[in-house]
C-alpha cells in the first residue's frame, strides 16, 4: 500500500502562468478514502477553482487562488481522495522591492555542537509500524515524537522534486513545454540556461527574483513531512483520513524543522471510524511555526473490533 503523500507524484499541480507574477503553494486540505495498492492506475481530475484579492505586506497585490484535485482508481472508478489547494500569486517585483524577508540572517549561523544535536535528532526517527496503536490507549493532550528535517539543501530538495515528478524530462524535452508554456520558463542571465520557475526551490538567484532572500522547500514537500510524522505515529494499521496544512512561514535552506502534534480530540465518526483528532505543528529554529494545521486519523478499536485499514482493502 501506497503512502498517502505518493498521490503528490501522480498530479503534481497545474500552473496558471502569468507573466511577472509568481505563485506561492500555501496548503493542502486532503481527504483520503480509499488505498493505493500495488499495479493500480490512477486518474485525476483537476478543476481550477474562485480566485480572491488579499491584503499583503509582502507584495502589493496578492491574489489568493483555489483549485482542487480529485483522484479515481482507473479501473473501478473509486474516488481514492480528494485535495483542496491554495495559492498565493504576488507581483515579484514589487515583493522584491519590499524585501519583507531581508533582515533573516540567511544562512543560518549553526555550530558544530547544533549540527551534531540536530544530525542525532533526525536519526532518531521514531516509526509505530507494526505495532498496533489501539484507539482506547490514546489519550487527549498526548503529544507525538518530534520529527526532524534539515538542515535544509539543495539535494534533498532535488531529490524531493525530481521523485514527485516535478521536472518534466532533461534538455530538449522542457524547452518544448516552455516553447508551449513561456511564463512557466525563463533564461537564466548568468549561463544563458533555460530554467523553470519552480527552481526558486533551489536556486538562490531565481528565489531572490522572486521577492525572497534564499531557495526555500516546496509546498507540497512540507505536506508530505506532515503525513509522515502522522504515518509514523498511528502505525500500519491507522488510518490518515483528513490532513490540513498552511505553510505559514517559508522555510529556507539552513533551516531545520521539528515537527510534531497534541491529540485534541477523541470520538467515532458518521463513518463509524474511531477517530483522533490531531493539531499538527512544524517549528523552526527562529520559534515559528511554519505548518501549522489539524488532522483525522481512523485508528482499530479493540473493544470494537474495528480495522480501518481491513474494512478499505476488503471488496
């Protein structure tokens, strides 16, 4: 069974591409329904959505824009799950004339004794697995283990994107898409390159283009991190049913990112799915949470008898 993040690698997004302006991907509400299971093809519809004007102290215009993805079992037609998404899309050169984030002291100035702290950290990853979290030994205030990502660079971000289907080919084949699509390409003025503006996400110089002061992590990036601290939480037989996420704060290469959650609530839904509600959080080492969101996660039921995971594979 797929992990509930793999479906990011089957519809990345679609751009709307507007000359001057860029897009800032701010969220994600996703609703899960069915797995993802080995051999299965995917279908996905894309429907882009209202559009609204926002007040903004980073550029002098932001439009705030929806769209939503669903997605379908080729073969039986099953809708698997459902995404609402947002965007941010700002004039950059008025973000770069305000320079919102210039005073961020980019990179950040870590110590050996930090970067050790944080490198035990990261692998000190806790995973639930195949130990079963029973929905009656959850209590409201419990708090999951932190996980942590970063120092944040390039190559992870490379590695992010290039397997979430993000690049589109080498060479000859995104000249053509750009041919087809020119505000979604430009020539870099330095080695006269063609490059996507998704490249914000790892070079500095197109990020600085952009109105921000650094290469920063892909949305979609910082919602995978989520799920996976969820995933890792709630063990292989849990359920992920709702996963909402703002990204609140850019998170930049040199960041590091602690993320974790508190158990909010407890009940059983219209479902009957023995639910747990978790307020989700990703702190960064300036103190800002810069995920800050709230989930639902199905759990088994040991009174019950209840197996969210069972009752979704069985025909």
């Amino acid at each position: 069974m797929a992990p509930p993040s793999w479906l990011y690698s089957t519809v990345p997004t679609i751009q709307h591409g507007l000359p001057g302006v860029h897009a800032f991907h701010s969220g994600d509400d996703w609703k899960f329904y069915k797995p993802v299971l080995l051999g299965d093809e995917i279908r996905a519809e894309f429907i882009s959505g209202r559009i609204e004007e926002m007040p903004s102290r980073f550029a002098e215009r932001m439009i705030k824009q929806y769209d939503t993805v669903n997605y379908y079992h080729k073969k039986t037609g099953e809708k698997i799950a459902e995404r609402e998404k947002w965007a941010f899309r700002t004039e950059r050169r008025a973000a770069r004339e305000r320079g919102k984030y210039s005073a961020i002291q980019l990179p950040h100035p870590w110590i050996d004794e930090e970067l050790k702290r944080i490198d035990a950290e990261v692998l000190n990853e806790h995973r639930r697995g195949a130990q079963v979290r029973y929905w009656e030994d959850v209590r409201v205030g419990e708090e999951m283990p932190k996980l942590v990502k970063g120092p944040i660079g390039g190559m992870s971000e490379l590695a992010w994107y290039a397997g979430s289907g993000g690049f589109g080919g080498a060479y000859s084949v995104p000249l053509r898409n750009y041919m087809k699509h020119p505000a979604w390409g430009y020539r870099d003025l330095e080695v006269k390159c063609w490059n996507s503006m998704a490249s914000v996400h790892w070079d500095p110089k197109t990020a600085k283009a952009a109105g921000l002061p650094y290469a920063y992590v892909l949305g979609r990036a910082e919602q995978s991190w989520v799920i996976h601290s969820l995933t890792n939480w709630m063990g292989d037989e849990g359920w992920l049913k709702r996963c909402y996420a703002e990204y609140r704060r850019f998170i930049f290469f040199s960041d590091v990112v602690w993320l974790g959650g508190t158990v909010i609530e407890k009940h059983v839904d219209e479902d009957g799915d023995y639910c747990v509600k978790m307020e989700t959080n990703a702190m960064n080492q300036r103190g800002e949470n810069c995920i800050p969101g709230q989930s639902v996660v199905a759990l088994p039921s040991r009174e019950a008898g209840a197996w969210p995971v069972e009752r979704r594979i069985r025909p």
